[in-house]
C-alpha cells in the first residue's frame, strides 16, 4: 500500500513538474518569437508642393524594419514605402501639391508586426518655385508662354564670352518644375549681335520668335538696329530667320501667329519721317511680307504689343507724341488688312506709356502701362476699354518712387493678373511686383518679390496665367543668380503666393500701393498710315547650346 500511494505521489509530482516546465517553455518561446512593439509619436510636415518629411520614435529593439502606410481619404491605407531597422525619418517625395495626405506605420520582423502607430496628416504646399539661369555676365528674360506639355518656353538675353561679352538671343524650354528640357542661344559673328523680346509657340509644335538685330558700326561705333524674325523647331532648331529694314535703325517688340498660318509684328520704323511711327508686318508662314504698314506723324509714335483680335483685325498698343503735347498711351484698332478702324491716345499732362494689352471676354480691352504724375513720377496703370474704345474704368496704383505695369493678362475668373516693376515696396532696390484686381478693377492681392538689388519683369509677355490657376512670371534679377544678372523665373500659385528657401535671400511681401480710379477718357488721334517697302534679308545666327548655371529660391 505505501508502494502504491508512493508511486501515485511520484506520478503527480512529475505531472506537475512536466505542466510547469512545458507552461514555462511556451512562455520562453512566446516572447522569443513575438512580433516588435508599435512606433510612437508619427509626424508628418510639408517641405514643398511635392514633398511631406515623416518621422518617428523607434521604442523597439527587435524590428527588422518599418512599413509605411499613405492614404488619400484618411480611411483606405497602400504601402508606400518599406524601410531598414532603425530608421526614425522619411521624405516622401513626388506627391500632388495642394493636397492633404494621411499616413501610419508599423514594425515588423520574422514574427510578425506591430500594432499600427498613431495616424498623422499634413497638406503639401500649393504648386510654386523659383530658379534662376544665368552665368557670369548679363542674362535676362523678358517673354513667357505655357506650353502644351505644362511646361514653359522663355526667351530673353544671355551674354556669351567669345572672347570678350558678346550678347546673343536666348531660347530655353522648362518643365513644369522650372527644370531646363533644352536651351540655345541664337547669335551672329561681329559686328551682329541678336536680342529676343517676344516668343510665341506656334501651330506646327514650334516657336516664332520676334526681336532685334544690332550692328555696331566698327568706325563710328554707333549703334542700329533692325527687326529681327527666327522661327524654330519645336527642339529650338531655326527653320528660317529674316531682318526686316529699309533703313538704320527699325525695331521688333511683339509678334503673335494669325488664324491663316503666318505672323503679325509690331514695333517702330524710321521709314518716311525725321522720327519713329510705329509698324506693323503682316508674315506668312514663311516670313515673307503680306503687307507692312507704319502709322503716326511728324514726331515720336511707337508700337510696343500686338494682337489678332476676334474679328480677324488687329488692335495696337504703344505710345504717340505726334498727336498730343506729350507722349501718351496709344491704341490702335485695326481690319484685316491694316487699315486704321480707330486709334485714341489715353493720358494725362505728363508721358503715359501702354506697354500690354489683351482682348478681353467680352470683346474690350485690358491695358497695362505707366501713368506719371508730377507728384509721385511714374505710376502702374490700367485701362479697362470698351470694344469701341471707350473708357469703361481705370485704375493707377502708386507709391513713393517710381512704379510701373508691364504685362497683363485676363484671368479665368475674369479678372485680371497685372506685372510691373516697383522702387516704393519690397526688398531691395527694385522689385518684382504683381497685382490681382477682380473684373471691376478693385485689387485683389498685391505683393512684391525680390531680394536686396534690382529685380524686375518688364515688356509685354512677362506673365501669364497657368493652366492650373497659378501664375508664371520672368525677368531680370540682380539679387540672387551666377552673374551681374540672372534670368529669373518665378511660379506662384493661385493666391499669387510662393514660400521663398529662408537661406536664398529672397523675400515675397505684400505691397501697400494706393490704386485709385482715375479718369482719362480717349482723345481721337488723326495719325496718318504709309505702306513701307521693308523686304525680308535672311540671317545667318547660329544656334548653339548654352549651359546656363541654375539656382533655386523655392522651394
């Protein structure tokens, strides 16, 4: 009996002894083999239009890595990214702008994952960014157009070392993002020089360029100028290029493809008289002359911008000095064939100039000049017209120095994105500065960009309103850059904003320019209209790749 109860006791001893270790050894295996646990503290900043920056508190000391999790609605979670053992930080780069994004994280290893981390959000930037092109000497932009693909072409001036500084026309195409897809300047040997002033894409998926030839006549060292045409490739490559000129010294500001193919150019000859009268060209699509036309009277009469309106005419903007005691806007509505429909002048007693204009939604005009004052010198200004011609309001935007409206355009929502230049806000010694005005000419917005020197936009096509709302703007700039001047390229978004790189120097700020409503009701001119006799002369510039040097401003 004792045997047995003996033998019963062992038997229990040992059932409990094996219950214990075998309940001891799932435990040892459990937590051997248990997945890491969940990451903390999971935050998520924008750092640009197309990046957010993560990071986070790695409280494991097993994981073998980390998955991160983007949602787009905060509810429905893709894996984007899958990163190596002790990593606390990620960027995660090539995202939308404007756009909020949701993200969470877990760990993992061989055993399996953690619980979900807490879930973070933030919004990217709206789309913008700012770059300058440039080397060592003088660079400069003065036209701008979207094109098709999204992205921009731009045309200006760079200056090229063939020994000595030789100026040259300068054609870039951009990305969207500001990056350069190809760039070419377009040059003579001496004594020739070539400038651009205007660029338009054209209906074959090329470019028409429109500016000036300069010689420099080597005994005298004066300076002439001639109207200088180079179409090219939709790679930059030029298909055919003409001066046009009958005499020493004739110019080319603006040029803009018709509905039939060809071209329309607008500038200044000094064809019949002792002075300028503005001109027009009319191209075919291969440069030869249609018919060709200058307009004004015994003194100075310019045409700085041109565009084909909806009738098939034309309507004219520049300045005049034959017509008035002083030099005033001028706008010029004319038929098919270049014959004068209207033409008034718009100014006060001092020299008003109309720089840019555009058919406007309702058959009117916009224009943007300068209008000076003896007060405060010269001021941004601009006209809304009617299809006739008529006042239907102005506004003039000033301040303490001098200030001025180079470029504008209307905007999808009616109103208007005005351009100039300003010396009475911003940074530095001149800045870029923008206005947004609503369709009655009340302002929106104003601000200034620019940094401690001279920057500026001026000429006609020096802004344009992008197809996503935003605004694109170039220019010249002394402020940031490779060279004495930079080309500069500024992309706002569609509240005209941009966050400039704190380290660049650059500094966006609201302007404070009093815009008050004025009145200058249109005087008839009686300017006279003489056919010139101008014949096309090929060039022969050279297109050769530039490798301009780029800095960024933002983001």
């Amino acid at each position: 009996m004792l045997l047995k109860n003996i033998l019963h006791l062992s038997i229990s001893v040992f059932l409990a002894i094996s219950f214990v270790l075998f309940a001891w050894g799932c435990s040892c295996n459990e937590s051997k083999n248990q997945g890491p646990p969940a990451s903390t503290n999971l935050e998520a900043a924008a750092v640009s239009f197309d990046k957010i920056a993560l990071s986070w508190s790695d409280t494991s000391q097993n994981e073998t890595g980390f998955e991160i999790e983007r949602s787009m609605d905060g509810t429905s979670f893709t894996l984007t990214a899958t990163l190596p053992t002790d990593t606390t930080a990620l960027t995660d780069a090539g995202l939308n702008a404007k756009t909020t994004y949701w993200y969470r994280m877990r760990a993992y290893n061989p055993a399996g994952y953690s619980d979900y981390s807490n879930v973070t959000w933030t919004t990217t930037y709206p789309f913008a960014w700012a770059r300058t092109y440039g080397g060592s000497y003088v660079d400069g932009w003065i036209s701008v157009r979207q094109t098709s693909d999204g992205g921009f072409i731009v045309a200006g001036m760079t200056t090229v070392d063939i020994g000595f500084p030789m100026p040259e026309a300068w054609v870039l195409k951009l990305d969207k993002y500001g990056g350069v897809a190809w760039q070419k300047a377009y040059g003579e040997m001496p004594p020739f020089y070539n400038y651009a002033y205007s660029i338009q894409p054209s209906a074959d998926g090329g470019y028409i360029v429109a500016g000036m030839r300069f010689t420099i006549d080597i005994i005298t060292l004066s300076l002439y100028t001639n109207p200088w045409l180079i179409k090219l490739s939709g790679d930059g490559t030029p298909t055919w290029q003409n001066t046009y000129s009958r005499f020493l010294t004739d110019t080319a500001f603006s040029v803009q493809q018709t509905s039939d193919g060809g071209f329309i150019v607008a500038g200044a000859t000094y064809s019949n008289t002792t002075d300028f009268d503005a001109w027009l060209l009319k191209l075919d699509p291969d440069g030869m002359v249609s018919w060709q036309k200058a307009y004004g009277g015994p003194l100075t009469d310019m045409a700085y911008s041109v565009q084909q309106t909806n009738d098939g005419g034309y309507i004219v903007a520049g300045a005049t000095y034959s017509t008035t005691t002083d030099i005033d806007a001028w706008i010029l509505k004319l038929d098919t064939n270049g014959m004068v429909s209207w033409q008034k002048a718009y100014g006060g007693p001092f020299t008003d100039m109309a720089y840019s204009f555009q058919q406007t939604n309702d058959g009117g005009f916009i224009v943007a000049g300068v209008y000076s004052l003896l007060s405060s010198g010269e001021n941004a200004w601009v006209m809304k017209l009617n299809p006739d011609g008529s006042e239907s309001w102005q506004r003039m935007c000033a301040g303490s120095l001098t200030d001025g409206a180079s470029s504008v355009q209307q905007t999808s929502d009616g109103g208007f994105i005005v351009v100039g230049s300003t010396e009475s806000f911003g940074a530095g010694n001149g800045d870029v500065w923008a206005s947004k005005l609503d369709p009655d000419g009340t302002v929106a917005w104003q601000r200034t960009f620019g940094g401690p020197f001279t920057d500026m936009a001026y000429m006609a096509s020096s802004v344009q309103q992008t197809v996503d709302g935003g605004y694109i703007i170039v220019g010249f700039t002394e402020s940031f850059g490779a060279g004495t001047y930079d080309a500069w390229a500024v992309r706002l978004d569609s509240n005209g904003s941009i966050r400039f790189n704190p380290s660049s120097g650059a500094v966006m700020a609201d302007a404070t320019a009093v815009c008050s409503t004025i009145s200058t009701p249109g005087t008839v001119t009686n300017a006279s209209v003489t056919t010139t006799t101008a014949t096309p002369i090929s060039t022969f510039a050279i297109a050769t790749d530039t490798n301009a040097i780029i800095q960024q401003q933002a983001p």
